[in-house]
C-alpha cells in the first residue's frame, strides 16, 4: 500500500472518531470539577487526569459505535448535515465497518482500563466504579446492543444522562469523594438544552432513520410534534432557572446562563415559523441549537470560575 494510501486511511479512521465533537467531554468534565473546587473540593491532578482519559475514551467509543451500529441508516439517509448522518466515512467505503467496531471496542477497553485505575490506584472511594460504569454501559447502549436506545427514541434522554449529567457528576465526585445536589442543579439546563439539540439534530435522518427500521424519537412522533416538543423543553429549561436559583444554584451561574435567552428565543421562533422543514435551514438551526448547549456549560463553567476567583 501507498503512503498515499496509507495516509488517506488514516486521515478517513480521524474522522470516523469525528474529533471535534470531544470538546463537549472536557467541558463538562471541567464543569464538574470547578463546582467541587467551588464547594471546597482540593484539586487532585492525577483524578482529573484519569477520569479526563476515561471520559474522552468512552467518548470515542461512542462515536466509533454509532458509525458502525448505524450503518444501514447512515446508507440510506439522502440528507446527511455536517451535524448530523454520522462521519459518512462508512458509506462512502473509504473505510470498511468493522474497522469502526475494532475501534470502538480497543476504545472502550481504555476506558475500563482508566476506569479500574482510578477505582483501585488513583481515586479509591465507593461510587468511582459504578459512576464511571454506568457513564460507559449508557453510552454504549445509546446506538448499541442490547438496549439500542436511539433507535427506541431515546436518544435524547441518554445522551443528556451520559454528557451533561454523568460527566459533570464523575468530574465532581473525583474531586470532592462524595456527591452533592450542586452538579445536579447545574447539570438541568444543559440537560435540557441537549434534549432539545438531538430533536434538531434528528430532523436531517428521519427519512434514512425510517427507512432501516430506526424508530428515533423524531420518526415516532413527526418532525412537526418533535419541532413543538423542542420549543416547550428550550422554554422550560430557561423558565426554571429562577427555581434552580432558589433551590441553591448560585445566581451568578443561574444569571449566566440566562444571558443566552434572546438567543433561545429566537432560535425557537425559528423553529416555530417552520424553518427545520426546509433543508436549506438545517445546518443553521443544528449550529444554534449545539451553540446554547456549549454556550450553556461554558457559561457556567466561567461563573463558577469566577466565584472560585471572587
């Protein structure tokens, strides 16, 4: 084979792992980790480090996975995004599938591997195993077997439990020992926000989805319930932040992630009017959509920075 070739496979196997979306595991892995230190956690290096490898390992074992169980969807879906229809590297046979299901498992091994590192070496104590296992068993089970989430419609709800609940919480736990109902306030928004941006998100497959018996959420009930549903998730998750503030978020986190509403309100007045109906719009409107989930945590992040800092 060619250095050519050789070079063109590589550069394919890069973005079968699509990269660029591992931004959001560091974030709110940092995330979990500020509001430990916020609440007089002493910062430990070696367990943020540790649980930094495990949470972008699963990560990559995610997206390996979803390439590969998501095949024949991806294949038959006309109408993929630059946010969504996978990595497109399958189906366009520069790599074949079993290379993104080798992947995925030596991925998955890293994980373990880190996940019993830090359970029995680096951060002893007694939910470090079965938080960083049940992050990993719920990722895997967002395209894989046996449970094959996504393809049950729910999709959103696993993802938001992996992303914004459970990473935020491992980054938490590994610092402080023990677990608070701070990380699980400032987890809601973003919750909410992730919810909302698989809808968007999913709109782009549901014809591919459909056609290889993948039953998402938006295939079930109709783009058009889905884009309603939407727009009453982004409207709830702003509405109840003065709540989390009396329920002990600290206003200045609460406050800075109130600063993205005129977006969100705009953003769901676009969906509102019928613009996830033309295809022209959906790179657009899956772009705003993650821009509040990443601007949510960053928002966050910053506030609780900030209040460690004051």
């Amino acid at each position: 084979m060619t250095a050519a070739r050789w070079t063109a496979r590589a550069l394919a196997f890069a973005r079968l792992g699509r990269p660029q979306f591992l931004a959001g595991g560091f974030l709110f892995y940092s995330l979990g980790a500020a509001i430990a230190l916020h609440a007089g956690a002493p910062f430990r290096w070696p367990a943020f480090v540790w649980g930094q490898v495990a949470v972008t390992a699963v990560q990559l074992m995610v997206h390996y996975a979803n390439d590969y169980f998501d095949f024949a969807a991806d294949r038959a879906n006309g109408t993929p995004t630059r946010w969504s229809g996978g990595s497109r590297v399958l189906p366009a046979g520069d790599l074949a599938p079993p290379v993104a299901l080798g992947a995925a498992l030596v991925f998955g091994a890293i994980a373990l591997s880190a996940t019993a590192a830090l359970t029995w070496v680096v951060r002893p104590a007694p939910l470090t195993l079965p938080l960083l296992l049940a992050g990993a068993a719920l990722a895997w089970s967002y395209s894989g077997p046996p449970l094959y989430l996504q393809a049950r419609g729910l999709g959103g709800p696993t993802a938001a439990a992996v992303v914004t609940v459970l990473t935020p919480l491992i980054g938490f736990y590994l610092q402080a020992g023990s677990l608070d109902a701070l990380p699980l306030l400032a987890a809601l928004p973003p919750a909410g926000l992730q919810c909302a941006m698989l809808l968007i998100v999913d709109v782009p497959d549901a014809a591919g989805d459909a056609a290889a018996g993948k039953r998402t959420l938006v295939v079930r009930i109709g783009a058009a319930r889905a884009m309603r549903l939407h727009n009453v998730i982004l409207l709830a998750v702003y509405a109840m932040l003065p709540v989390l503030a009396r329920l002990g978020l600290p206003p200045a986190v609460a406050g800075a992630v109130l600063l993205s509403a005129p977006v969100a309100l705009w953003h769901a007045w676009r969906v509102a009017r019928g613009d996830w109906a033309d295809p022209a719009c959906w790179n657009r409107l899956a772009f705003w959509s993650v821009a509040l989930l990443v601007g949510a945590g960053m928002a966050e992040l910053v506030a609780f920075a900030a209040l460690l800092l004051a």
